[in-house]
C-alpha cells in the first residue's frame, strides 16, 4: 500500500507541523514570507479633520455662520465658535476708521454730530498754506493710524465755521454723543513742539477719546496716558544716547 501523506496550509500560506519538520531536514525550501497588503488609509476629507480649536480659528466670518447645526453636541467648541464671531466683529468695529476723513460743511451734522454714542470724533479745523496746520495735521494723521476706534475728520475752516478767523487755526474739536466735549484753539494748546504724543496726551486729559479698540471708556484712556508716557520716556533715552554717541566720536 503506497505511502501518502498531506501537506495542509491555511489561508495565510502557513504551514503544518510536517513542513516544518522538513524544512528542517532540508527536504524543502524555506517558507516564503506572508503576503500582507498595506494597510487601508482613506483620502482625507472635510468631515473627518479634527473639530478643535485649530480648526475653528482657520475659519472665517461666514464659514463660522455656516457651522452653526455642526456642533449641537459639543458645547466647548461651540461656545469657543461664538466668542470666534464676537473677536471678529470687534476687530472689524476696530478697522472701520484708520485715517483722518475729510468733509463738507453739508457732511458735518451726519459724519460728528450723529455718530453713534460711543464713538468719540476729533474734528480739525483747517486751511491749506498755514504751516501750524500742516504741523498738527503730522500728528493728527499718526493718531488716526495709531487709534482706529476713534473717528478723525478734517474740515475746511470756513466751511464749517463761516467767516472763522485764520488766527485761532489750527482748530480740534471733540464730540462724543453729538455734544462738543473739548475745544482746542491753536498749536500752543499743545505744548512747546507738536508731537503725536503731546497731543494724545492732551485729548486724553479728562474723557477716553483716544481708543485703539482693546479697551473702553476710562481704561482707554488710562492706556493712552500709559503709552504716551513709556514714549516719552523711550524718546528722552534714545535722544540721550544719541548725544552720547556724537560726543565720544569727537
């Protein structure tokens, strides 16, 4: 009776007990190494990225408004979505100013008087050709920059006041809730030498009406006073260094 014997594998290329003793004995090759495909990863898509907060802070306005149903069962992302929107809002409330904003005499009463109640207007009164107004007008230009939540206009003298004498110019007025707040006549009202600090300095006095759009009311002005200051300060050790070094190249 002849002599059979089987050889089983399963379904991974294993072999049995019988193979292996054979490889052993050298009567068969060695065993090939199991085949196994690479592992499945699927093409990203916009659903499966991570809902965190580096995923909602690459959002913008509309995007966030969109994702509104997204997140009914996760409240932190969704309140962190919505303080998204507010810091939005706020900075776009920020940038609505920026520069000083000429106007008419027909302009006045829409663009100073009915500007809204908190928001504070710096009005100048101006004429082209009188060099105290170019001088105040420098400095004006940089606190328009320096300070976009607050609003800055300029107007010719005497299409705002008629027959508005060119001695008391240059002229700032400041409104807040359609009421004159300050009254600034002439560039002596600013000190010695017009700096953009001097004048913040003075605008800031008494009333908040410098406002660069992270702080309100009287922490506004506490900051602008703050800031002027340190300025000051850095200004008179730069100047002294400077003197320093011109004296000892001599």
């Amino acid at each position: 009776m002849a002599d059979y014997h089987f050889v089983y594998k399963d379904v991974e290329g294993s072999s049995t007990q019988w193979d292996d003793i054979q490889r052993k004995l050298g009567n068969l090759p060695p065993k090939e190494p199991v085949f196994k495909p690479p592992p499945f990863t699927p093409n990203p898509d916009s659903d499966s990225i991570p809902k965190d907060k580096d995923w909602i802070d690459s959002k913008n306005e509309d995007e966030l408004l969109d994702l509104e149903d997204d997140f009914d069962d996760d409240r932190f992302l969704e309140d962190y979505r919505k303080k998204r929107l507010a810091e939005m809002k706020e900075t776009a409330k920020i940038l609505r100013f920026g520069s000083v904003v000429p106007i008419s005499g027909s302009d006045f009463i829409r663009e100073v008087s009915q500007a809204p109640s908190d928001v504070w207007v710096v009005v100048i009164l101006y004429k082209e050709g009188i060099s105290d107004c170019g001088l105040l007008m420098q400095s004006i230009e940089e606190l328009a920059v320096r300070y976009p939540a607050t609003k800055f206009v300029k107007i010719i003298s005497t299409d705002c006041i008629p027959n508005y004498p060119d001695r008391n110019l240059p002229t700032l007025l400041v409104y807040n809730n359609g009421a004159v707040k300050g009254n600034y006549v002439g560039l002596h009202s600013f000190g010695r030498r017009c700096t953009p600090e001097g004048v913040a300095f003075v605008l800031c006095q008494s009333d908040p009406v410098l406002n660069d759009g992270h702080s309100t009311n009287e922490k506004s002005r506490e900051a602008v006073i703050a800031g002027v200051q340190k300025r000051f300060i850095e200004k008179i050790v730069a100047d002294h260094e400077d003197d320093d070094d011109g004296s000892s190249s001599d």
